[in-house]
C-alpha cells in the first residue's frame, strides 16, 4: 500500500494557507481540516456564554464539545472570534485535546490536508509534504483589507496592519507549540503571488515529493 498523502500547511494569520488547502484537497481529492476553526469553535463557545477567554477549566470543557463534523465556517470566520481564537491557543490543556481531535482526523489510509500553525511540527510531524506559506505582514494586511471592501466594508490599513502584528506575536511567541516552520517544510512565501501562483508552486513542490525526490 502505498504512503499516506497527508499534507501540512502551517503559516501566519492571511499568508493564503486555507485557500491554498483547499484548492490542493479538491486536486488531490483528499478531506481538508482547517484546524483553526477548532480554536474558533472554542473561542466562539466562550463568547457565546459570556465566560472570559482566560477561563482554563471553561475554554478545556468547550474544547471537549467540539465537533469537527460541524465547524461552522459562517460563524466563526468573523474577525473578533479569530482575535480570541488566538487567546485560546495559548492554554496547553485546550491544545492537547483539540491536536488529539486533529489527529484522529489526519489518521486515514489515504492521506488528508490539514492547515494551521502546528500541524508540521506538532500534530502531524510525520507529514508527507509540509509547506511553510508567508507573506509580508503588509501584504496581509493589503489583502484583507481588499477582501473587507470586496464584501462591501471599509477599514483602515494601519489598525488592520497593527492587528496583523499582533496575533503574529501571540501566535509565535506563545511557550506551547508557537508558530515556526518545521526543520523539513518548504518555505513558500506568497508575497508576490496571486492564489493562481501560489498554488502552481505548491503543487509543483507536491508532485516533486510524489515523484521521489523530496519527502518532507
Ligand atoms: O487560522 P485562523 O486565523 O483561523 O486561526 C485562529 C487562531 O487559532 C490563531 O490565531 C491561533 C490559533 N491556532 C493555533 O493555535 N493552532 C492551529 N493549528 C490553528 C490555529
């Protein structure tokens, strides 16, 4: 039987890592898990009942109650419940129990995409393919800002930048499992690259592992 095609993608808050999942799951027809809406659902539950994110026993119970089968996107992309997604991530306990969750999810016979802050070095660190997707933090913030506008909004370049900032040091300075590349993941950095781009250089990176030549 041939190796598991399970494929981690970590990076920062807007690098283009979720599109860049999916659109690698629907090419090599593999499930996809966005790992991040499980600490949204966790954070979403929190706000939902009114109890503080800081809460360890409360956010561990809400980890424990969440459904990977019924993550809903709608719900918990909004901007202030990735903001206390990020809050919850630093609590070890919530961590074990969402990573086991995640695992279990990662644990088929042919492979899966998963996408995060950890999974190459942390949940799936016997990955097949891991990638390491960036983009400038100013990028980022251009982007979403576009996207905020494209949906008819408006914001502001340095508060949505200076927001950009922070959960980048939150996400990468917290002790337990902070974002950073793992020894073995490609560094892609899409700065300079539409979604079209970005995700011609990450298959090619795939089907270079496929074809032998350079397992993660
Ligand atoms: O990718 P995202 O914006 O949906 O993630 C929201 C927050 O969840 C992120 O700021 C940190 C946390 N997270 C994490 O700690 N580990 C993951 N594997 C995925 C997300």
């Amino acid at each position: 039987m041939s190796r598991p095609l399970l494929i981690a993608i970590d990076g920062p808050a807007g690098a283009g890592k979720g599109t860049l999942a999916r659109r690698l799951a629907d090419y090599y027809h593999l499930p996809h898990l966005d790992t991040g809406l499980t600490y949204r659902a966790v954070a979403h539950m929190l706000i939902a009942k009114g109890w503080p994110l800081g809460d360890a026993p409360h956010a561990v119970e809400a980890a424990r109650r969440v459904d990977l089968t019924a993550l809903d996107r709608t719900v918990l992309s909004a901007h202030a419940v990735g903001e206390a997604a990020s809050k919850v991530a630093v609590i070890p306990e919530v961590r074990r129990i969402l990573v086991e969750k995640q695992r279990a999810f990662a644990a088929r016979p042919d492979g899966a995409v998963l996408d995060g802050r950890d999974i190459g070095t942390v949940v799936c660190p016997e990955a097949r393919v891991k990638l390491y997707v960036t983009a400038s933090a100013a990028v980022r913030a251009r982007r979403r800002l576009a996207e905020i506008e494209a949906n008819d909004g408006s914001g502001d370049f340095a508060t949505i930048l200076a927001d950009i900032e922070r959960r980048d040091e939150r996400d990468m300075g917290r002790a337990d499992s902070p974002l950073r590349p793992a020894e073995d993941a490609h560094l892609l950095d899409t700065s300079e690259m539409d979604i079209e781009a970005a995700f011609q250089a990450a298959r090619a990176i795939v089907e270079e592992v496929l074809a032998g030549g350079n397992e993660a």
